[in-house]
C-alpha cells in the first residue's frame, strides 16, 4: 500500500531502506541458535527470509523505489547470506537528503513571480519590512474570512486581494539572510514559518494525516534569496541549528549544502513555544521582532507552560502531563521538569518545584491535537 501511494518519493526510499535493515536484522536472529524453538513457532516459518529492496534505475528515475517480494530459502547459508546483503544495502547504500533543493521534489510555494531585475527600487527587500508587508496583508484577508474562530481557506484563495500577497511572497527570492543579525534572522524565520503555514494551507491544502505531514513539512517549501528551503528546512536546519527532525534519519543540511552558513550556531529550546504548524495544539501565532525577540520569547514560553492544556501537574501521584513537544525536541530541553520550572509561577511552579525536591516525577505526554482552523479548505496529498 505505501508502495503504490509513495512511488518515486525520497520518504518512500527512506522508508524502504528501514523496512530493509529490520528485516535483514530479524532474519539473521532468526537464523542463530539463540532463537528458541517457541520464537520460531511464533514467527509462523520453518526458514523465512523478508527483504525490501532498492531498484536504482537511469537517472531520470533515480528516486524510484521497488518492494520486492518475501523470498523463501531452506537454505540457512543461503539465508544468511541473503540477510548479510540485505544489511549491506541498507548500509552502504547512501540515503538520499530529504531536502536537498535539487532532486525537485520541492513543491515551492514562491516559484513563479519576481526576478531581481524586476523589483522597483522602491521595494524594501529588508527581511523584516517584507514578513510586516507580508503579514499586514494576510491579516486583513483571514479576518474577512474568520467565523466562528474558523478559517474558510479557500475562500480567501479566491478573494481579489489574494494574487496581491501572492506578488509580496514573491518578493522573498530578492531577500538575502547573509548579513543578518542572529535576533533578525530568528524573528524572521519564525514569523515567515509562521505565516507560510497558513499560506500553504490556502494554495496546496492541508495534510491530514502522519504520513501526508511527513511529507508536507519535507516538501513545501519557500525560495528565499534564490534558494530553497521546506519547513524542516526553517525549523530544523535554520532556527534548531542544523538538528535533525524527529523521524529523520538525516541532518537538513548536508555536507557541502550551501544553505548551512544559514544555520544558527546553537539551538534556543524557546522557539518551540513561538513556531505554530497549523494544529490546535500548537503555541499560538505571535508577532516577533528582532529588537525585543528575548521578552517576546520569554513570555511565549510562560504563557505555554502556563496553561494546563501543555503543562499540567499531579502531585500526589508525582506525575506531570506535558506537551508531546517536549517528547519530539527532547534534546533540545534537557531535563524536561527542570526546564519547565523556569517558565512557570504561583502555585504551579511551587507544586512542581516540591516534585523536583523530592525526585520522584513521571513525565507523561500528552495527546497532540492535529486539528486546524479550518471550515473550508483543499486536502494535501
């Protein structure tokens, strides 16, 4: 099934490349004597041998990915020669980078439009005076279109003032980050993920499931400065320091990837509670600036770990319930009670202050609403 929904999608060789060392692993445990007789009558086979394997075919087709079939040996030589191939194309065979700006499976979201030759001198290609332009428009578009707390994305995709904001987003490939200050390039980065979130819901819809998402978040993308970037490639590459996403295997930017001299040289965990993908779950849609980006994502983090939705603490049961956010970026929070502790007050940093002391406390996460704002919209697939 993800064989015939994925073809010829990087997600779908990365997935297949698993599927195959897994199998490669299980087949060679299955071939040891340290398998027990009950394991084996578990696992339904005398000698079985499952592999995935990778069809790389011309160059123009380089991405494409075949399922090969469950081949059947009663051979344990055979079988475990089979298995040792399996791990080694697993291995050895390079995943390709999930972004790697020139495997055009981009889906840009700015492609068509403005070239530096085309921009008036008059246009303010400052980052910041191009997200306020940006936002100022956005604004004015989703509350004409806001009811009830519900967006109506494709009215909006209609409406007349539309292909005006389209024409500012175009004005991002004139926009340079080169020789940005870290507090400007973080304030836009955010703001600009931000908006492109609701962007891209209006002109290619909205994902609505895992594995449309994975996708969605890997392959929409922004030309900014000439040069393409999806929304891991902002979150993760840019503003996360070049970390890699949960479930990825690879870093965004690869070795001799220009776009890492674009990396911030280390992680602020506060961007999670300022950057919103959409859902209900997510930390509000807040307006950052370079001059105050410190206060503003400070109070984010308050406000975030301030509300029982995200943060929520039982004492008698030395438990805490906190966002899955904590759970996905664990890395970049540490101790995750401690780092709470910080943005909290009243009664509930005391409650869980009194936890900390005692050192008994059972994280919990809890369930992430992917839900959006939506009342009318296209779907993403």
């Amino acid at each position: 099934r993800l064989h015939a929904t994925y073809t010829n999608t990087v997600t779908m060789k990365r997935i297949a490349s698993l599927c195959n060392l897994c199998f490669a692993l299980a087949s060679l445990s299955y071939s040891t004597s340290a398998f027990t007789s009950s394991t084996k009558a578990r696992l339904g086979r005398a000698n079985c041998d499952a592999s995935f394997t990778l069809a790389e075919s011309s160059a123009d087709s380089s991405d494409d990915t075949t399922l090969g079939p469950i081949n059947s040996s009663s051979n344990r030589r055979s079988l475990i020669a089979s298995s040792a191939a399996a791990i080694a194309a697993s291995v050895f065979v390079p995943l390709p980078s999930y972004a790697s700006g020139t495997d055009g499976k981009y889906i840009v979201l700015n492609s068509g439009g403005t070239l530096q030759d085309d921009v008036s001198t008059d246009v303010d290609l400052q980052p910041m005076a191009v997200i306020e332009r940006i936002d100022k428009l956005w604004s004015q578009l989703e509350s004409k279109y806001t009811k009830d707390g519900l967006l109506d994305y494709v009215a909006v995709d209609t409406d007349p003032a539309f292909p005006k904001l389209q024409a500012e987003v175009s004005h991002l490939q004139n926009v340079s980050l080169d020789n940005t200050d870290t507090p400007t390039k973080m304030a836009f980065v955010i703001n600009l993920y931000n908006f492109l979130i609701k962007y891209a819901f209006v002109s290619v819809g909205i994902p609505k499931s895992d594995l449309v998402r994975y996708s969605f978040f890997d392959t929409v993308a922004v030309n900014i400065g000439g040069e393409i970037f999806s929304f891991n490639d902002l979150e993760n590459g840019i503003l996360r320091a070049n970390s890699r996403p949960p479930y990825h295997l690879n870093k965004p930017f690869g070795k001799g990837d220009a776009r890492g001299r674009l990396a911030l040289s280390k992680v602020n965990p506060r961007i999670h509670f300022a950057l919103n993908c959409g859902a209900k779950s997510c930390p509000p849609v807040r307006r950052y600036t370079a001059g105050r980006l410190e206060e503003e994502l400070e109070k984010s983090a308050c406000d975030f770990c301030q509300n029982d939705e995200n943060v929520l603490t039982d004492e008698s049961k030395g438990e805490i319930y906190v966002s899955k956010i904590f759970k996905w970026y664990s890395g970049d929070f540490g101790d995750v009670p401690a780092t709470i502790l910080q943005f909290l007050e009243g009664e509930k940093r005391e409650r869980l202050n009194n936890m900390i002391q005692r050192g008994r406390i059972n994280v919990q996460f809890l369930d992430y609403n992917w839900t959006t704002n939506e009342s009318n919209s296209k779907t993403f697939s």
